[in-house]
C-alpha cells in the first residue's frame, strides 16, 4: 500500500511540474499582440497626388491594414532612411523613376521580395532584377512640339533633334533631373557611351535657351514662343490638359504629342515604383500593399486619375492615353537604367549640359 502511494505522488507532482513549465495563456496573448501590431504599413513616398491617398484608403478597407503615409523629396526620404538605420520605421519607400529606385537599392535600404502576384502582375522589365523594387505606374518621355509651327513629319527620332534644322528650338529641363538623367542611360544602353555622348552634345547646340523649370514649364516656353519642341513626360501633358488653370489647358490644346524612335529603338519609358526597406517591421504588410497597386483595379485608378501607363498588362491604357495612339517601348529592362546612371551624370558635365 504504501508503494502505491508513493508512486502515485511521484505521478502528481510531476503532472504539476509540467503544468507549471507551461504558459499557453502568455503565448496566446503575445501572438495577439503580434497581431494588433501587425495592422499597419509605414510609407515613404516621394509621390504627392490625390489619386495615391484614394488608394491606400481603398487598401485600408479591404484589408483592414492602416496606411501610415509620410511624404517628402525623395532624396531627403533616402537620407532619412539611411539615417534612421535598423531603427527606422519605413515599411516601403516609394519614388518616381527607375535611377532613383536604383539609387535606394544601392544605398543598401531595400531588400528582395519575392511574389508570384507581383510577377503575375507587373512584368520582368519593369522590375528591378534582383527583385528590389517594382515598377507601379509608366510615363513615356516623349517630344510635344508647337502645332502651327512643326508638322507631325518633320519629327522621327530623339536623335534627330540634334539636327541643324533645330538650332535654338529644342526645350527641356536640367541635367540635374532624374528623368533626363534616365532618358541618356537608355541611350548609353542601346547605343553605347560615344553615340549617347554625341547626341547629348548635339541637342546642347540646339537649346532654344539654358534649361530651366519643371516639365510643363518647358510646354509653357512652347506657348511663349521661346522654342517649339521640348522633352517631356506624358503624364504633365495629360496634367495640362485637364488642369483647374485655364491657361494650362489653352497652352496644352496648342501642343501636339509626338512618339519619338518608332522604327527604330521605341519611345523611353519610365516607371514610379516602390521597394520594401530592409529594416522594414512590417514587410507582409509592405508586400500586400505592393501587390494592391500592381492589382488591376488600383492601376485603372492610376491611368484614369493621374494620366499614367497601367504596368499591369491586364488593365488598359484611359481613353485619353489611347486617343495619343499605340506606341513601340524601348526594349530593355529598367534596372539597367539606374546601372547607367553615373556614366550618364559625366556625360552631361563633358558636354556642359547645365
């Protein structure tokens, strides 16, 4: 009897033992809280438009997933970011322009991602080819040219407005911005470093004047009779167009658009795309707002509201984008244009492009 008892008191006390080793209720309140805190996204974003906070509300009803949006330039977002290290707050940097994505990755502040939704629905050229960033949105860099004094004809190619024809005509904005810096990394990939070199050189001796202004400035020179061809995006003609300013619309009616290169390399194209930050709290969370912008109800909203190119194959391009008709893109990917970004920057300080 009593060897009974005892073995059933070493039984009890170690059911006890085991008992107090164990904390479900503790475990269960930490994978709660894991959750709470999981139901917001940090952003960095480079882009200041309506159509943009619209969506991040859309994303926010669906998913229940609170958008945190801090805006500003996207170098100063860059600074901060390296700034702030492991123990910044950015869940995703978004920017406009390819070099710019670039620059973020070769800062070392964005990660890989990988996602069979974001493949699906954004194509390879226009991610970054480690899988650091993704294109969201596409302008194209075209020619908008002065209706009573250019015919359609007389353009071809970007090439050709280096021309002698074009001598003190030609507009278009600093080398400093990203967007022109980007445009000779294209040409330095298709056509090599002494032919990009050259053309940049030819179309400095065609300046209507020093480069100066955004890119409807350049459409306003236009209007003023400064020059009758400029360099632009065709996102700030589409701006222009159904601007609240009725001088920007009356400048805009006056112009057309041209697609340069159609017979030979296509038009430059560029992208607004974003990348999960390395040090990122919420990355899940980062990837589904990802994958929210490249799905095809937000780049419907994208191409409607803000005159942008769907990425998403499956959504077409608003009425508006289509009445400027198709179009052949330069066929290259878009990393390659943040790989030739410095070469570009030299190129432009050789030739004196201001």
């Amino acid at each position: 009897m009593k060897k009974v008892l005892i073995l059933f008191l070493t039984i009890a006390l170690l059911a006890l033992s085991a008992c107090g080793n164990e904390k479900p209720s503790t475990n269960n309140a930490n994978d709660e809280t894991k959750k709470e805190e999981s139901k917001e996204v940090n952003l960095y974003t480079a882009r200041h438009y309506d159509v943009d906070d619209q969506l991040y509300k859309k994303f926010e009803e669906k998913t229940g997933i609170k958008v945190n949006v801090i805006k500003g330039e996207a170098d100063e977002l860059l600074e901060r970011i390296k700034r702030e290290g492991d123990a910044s707050q950015a869940d995703l940097f978004l920017t406009a322009d390819a070099g710019r994505l670039h620059r973020a990755k070769s800062d070392g502040i964005l990660q890989p991602v990988t996602s069979d939704l974001l493949n699906e629905q954004i194509p390879a050229k226009f991610q970054d080819k480690d899988q650091m960033w993704y294109g969201l949105t596409k302008r194209a860099r075209v020619i908008i040219y002065n209706k009573e004094t250019v015919k359609p004809e007389e353009l071809s190619t970007y090439e050709a407005l280096t021309d002698d024809k074009w001598k003190g005509r030609v507009l278009i904005r600093s080398s400093e911005n990203v967007y022109n810096q980007s445009l000779l990394a294209s040409f330095i990939e298709i056509n090599g470093e002494e032919k990009a070199k050259e053309w940049a050189a030819g179309l400095v001796e065609n300046f209507a004047r020093d480069p100066e202004g955004g890119d409807r400035d350049q459409a306003k020179a236009i209007a003023a009779g400064i020059g009758d061809v400029a360099i632009m995006n065709t996102y700030y003609f589409g701006q222009m167009l159904n601007s609240e300013d009725p001088e920007e619309v009356k400048v805009a009616e006056n112009l057309g658009i041209f697609f340069p290169n159609q017979d030979t390399t296509g038009t430059h194209v560029n992208v607004s795309g974003a990348g999960v930050v390395k040090s990122a709290k919420n990355k899940e969370n980062a990837i589904k707002l990802l994958e929210f912008l490249s799905s095809p109800e937000a780049q419907g909203i994208f191409a409607e509201a803000n005159y942008e190119y769907p990425v998403n194959e499956a959504v077409e391009p608003t009425e508006l984008l289509k009445s400027w008709g198709e179009f052949k893109e330069q066929d290259i990917p878009l990393s390659v244009l943040g790989d030739n970004n410095a070469k570009a920057i030299l190129i432009f300080n050789e030739v004196g492009w201001k």
